[in-house]
C-alpha cells in the first residue's frame, strides 16, 4: 500500500484525533478496511505505534504497540490528563440524560439540541443547580449566572476536546462524537479493574487498546 496517500490520515492519529463517522466519515470509512489499518500499523512501527479502536469500532485511535518505559510514563501522564477530566464529563452526561428524560446515555450520533436543553433546566431549579455547579468546575471553567451562559460554556469546551462537533457555527445545536464512547469504555475498564494498581494495569492489554 502507498501510505503517501493516506498522508493526512496519517497526521491526523499522530496528532492524538479520535476519528468516528461524525468527526471525519472519509477517514472513518477507510479505517474500517483491515488493509488500510495494517499498511498504517506497519508504517508507524519505528514510533511504536498501531491503529487501535473500542470495542464497537466506533472510534479508532492510536495506541502504543508495546509498553517500555517511555510509553509508560506517557500513558500515566495521559491517563492524568483523563482523570482530571473525567467526573466532569460523566456528571455532564447525567445531567444530560436526567434534563432530556432519556433512558439511554448520550452515544456518537446523538444529537444535543441546546436552546432545548437550556429551556427544561431554566424550569426546574434541581438542573439549574446541577448546571451551575458543574459549569464552574475548572474543566469548563465558566463564571456565567445565566443558564445560557453556562450552557454555552460547557458545550463549547466539550467541542474543543473533540466530544461534540457544531455542525453549523450559527446553529446551537451539537452531534456527539465516538470519543464519548471512547470515555464510557475507559470508565468500565477502571470501574472492572478499580481494586488494581495503577502501575500494574498499565501493562494489560485492555490499557493499551484504551491508551
């Protein structure tokens, strides 16, 4: 395979991208092919590196081929990263699920429309209370009073971290990305394996295919 002419692919897993059918349908859509993956796999092979994806096939990433001590020190740094970020993000999600009255979590494809999600909050002071509180946590770092505000901030930062995309600039309404699939997936690992040190599931199979 001529991996020139999948280049931009190619940069885009090194600049750590989690692509899904929402975040790019072409390159999701090569991904899927056993012999694109592989000429990829064989191509990162110096930098350590392979294709990887959760369990659905949802979304692919890059993983690290083997665990040696500098791949270990940037999965722990990684994982700093995610864990800072992570009760956030799941308290985002209830808050969500609990506002739109769904029984299922939100997944890549779901659609948030946020004018409706503010609404049903701005008529109940339980999600009001919740929003605020998490809005002003320093992942989403807002200082807003307003439910619009708030809820503009939090959407906003969930795009920058490749959670959500915003399909039109002019229109609040947003599209769930298979890294939101990629989080659920790493917070089952961790809840499977809670009672094992870290440096110790650093090296099982499941942590390099989620890291």
């Amino acid at each position: 395979m001529n991996i020139s002419v999948h280049g931009p692919l190619v940069e885009q897993l090194l600049a750590g991208q989690f692509i899904c059918a929402i975040t790019n349908e072409e390159y999701f859509a090569k991904l899927q092919h056993d012999d694109v993956r592989e000429g990829i796999d064989e191509y990162l092979k110096p930098l350590n590196r392979r294709v990887a994806s959760n369990d659905d096939n949802s979304v692919y990433f890059l993983a690290y081929r083997d665990i040696d001590d500098p791949a270990r020190e940037h999965l722990k740094q990684q994982l700093g990263v995610i864990m800072s970020s992570l009760l956030p993000l799941l308290e985002w999600l209830t808050y969500v699920q609990e506002a739109m009255g769904s029984d299922g979590i939100l997944t890549a494809g779901d659609t948030l429309k946020l004018q409706e999600l503010v609404i049903k909050t701005e008529d109940n002071p339980s999600l009001r209370q919740r929003l605020q509180s998490l809005a002003s946590d320093k992942f989403f770092g807002s200082s807003a009073d307003s439910v619009d505000a708030q809820a503009k901030q939090v959407a906003k930062r969930l795009v920058e971290h490749g959670y959500l995309v915003q399909p039109h600039s002019s229109r609040l309404y947003f599209t769930v990305t298979g890294k939101i699939d990629y989080l659920l997936e790493l917070v089952r690992f961790i809840k499977d394996e809670e009672n094992i040190p870290l440096d110790d599931y650093q090296n099982s199979q499941a942590q390099t295919e989620l890291l």
